[in-house]
C-alpha cells in the first residue's frame, strides 16, 4: 500500500512539475451526494453477498495548469457499505434452517485522487483512500422451514476487529458548467479494498459507486 500511494504522489508531482511555465490554480468546493453498490467477497464467506448504500462527501477540486487538465480531488467521506443478499444454510439438532444476513458497516473516509481533465470535460480519476470504521453490525434473520410459526427471528451482533479499510479507486466524471462560479460533476468509480474487513479473515468489499458533486469556485490565481 505504501509503495502505490509513493507511486501516485511521484506521479502527481512529476505532471505538476512538467507543466510548472503553464501554472494555474484553480478550487472548487462542495457537496456530494450518491449510492454504492457494495460487493462483500471472500474465500471465509460461506456465500458471497451485495447491497446498496448511500455516501456523502465534502469535496475540493483542485487543478494546476491552465488548461485545467492536471488536477486532484480531495474528499472526506461518509461511505456506507451494506450487504442484504447474503444467505447461509444449516442444521441444528436435526432442524434445517436458512440465515439472511444483513451486514451494515459505516466509515468516514478521506479520499485522494489524481485528476486527468480532457478538453471536453471529460476527467480520469485515481487514487487510494482510507476509511475509519463508524459502525459494523451483523443481523441475521433465522427461518424454519419446518416450523414457519418460529421464523423470522432477529439476532443482531456487532463485528470486532474491523480493519481499517484501504481502497484504491479509479474512474471517471464529466464538469457540466452552470456558471462561471457553479460546476455540476457526475462521476462513475470502481473501488477495490486492499485490506481485509475484518482482521485474519478474508473478507473483502468491492464497490462501484455513483456520485454528483456540486462544486463552488471559491479560489484561483495565475503564476507569472
């Protein structure tokens, strides 16, 4: 992990650097509203699982070069990680039963991406990101097929030894000008956990995620 973030910071650096005789800065700021559609995988689940949740972010934009092409996006995320698919089957004292589990996991996130703008409006995104778990829960909803009059019991656990998360993220957006001072981001992204969710297990979480920004100029200024 800390030879990819090296990588991507030399990177950044490097494009900044080479565009030094052109330099232009330029930051917009503000809200973010979408969804993610959460993959939990893993060679310890019995059963793989996926759901959607929501995430919230508070988000900077920034570019380096006048024709705005090399930038980074800066964002403290609220990232909500559910999984409502998920079913496992067993057998206890001769009763069979099945096992819906719910996983809800909740982390603030602070978030870096190197930013590659086309003239079109068209942007690249990618880079890593680090999450702090808020909350991890499990509940699971018990049926008996045998005896339906005793289904739907919920039992509700909180998962221990929750890693922090390691994400790294790549994809794409479009900056839709509203004004001179107000730009509208959709961006579509792909997020690949590096580490495991909970510690010595290998469990994992994959996200796609959809996300609008409203972003406010509130700084610029040109290099002579």
């Amino acid at each position: 992990m800390k030879k990819v973030c090296f990588l991507v910071v030399t990177l950044a650096l490097l494009m900044f650097s080479s565009n030094r005789t052109n330099a232009q800065f330029h930051m917009g700021v503000g809200p973010s509203l979408g969804f993610n559609l959460n993959l939990h995988t893993g060679s310890d689940l019995e059963e793989g699982g996926s759901g959607l949740g929501i995430v919230l972010a508070a988000q900077a934009d920034m570019t380096f070069t006048q024709d705005r092409t090399i930038g980074m996006i800066a964002s403290l995320v609220f990232y909500d990680n559910r999984n409502g698919s998920a079913t496992t089957l067993g057998n206890l004292n001769g009763v069979n039963y099945s096992a819906e589990n719910d996983v809800s996991i909740s982390y603030f996130q602070i978030e870096t991406l190197f930013k590659y703008r086309l003239p079109m409006g068209i942007y690249f995104v990618f880079g890593p990101e680090i999450g702090f778990d808020l909350n991890a829960e499990l509940e699971s909803t018990i049926t008996y097929p045998q005896y339906p009059t005793y289904s739907g019991e919920k039992q509700k656990s909180s998962l221990k030894n929750v890693n922090t998360r390691f994400e790294l993220k790549m994809g794409a957006g479009y900056d839709i000008p509203l004004s001179k001072l107000i730009t509208l981001a959709p961006q579509l992204t792909f997020g690949y956990g590096v580490s495991d969710v909970i510690e010595d297990v290998d469990y994992s979480i994959l996200t796609f995620q959809a996300l609008v920004t409203c972003k406010f100029m509130v700084l610029w200024f040109n290099k002579v």
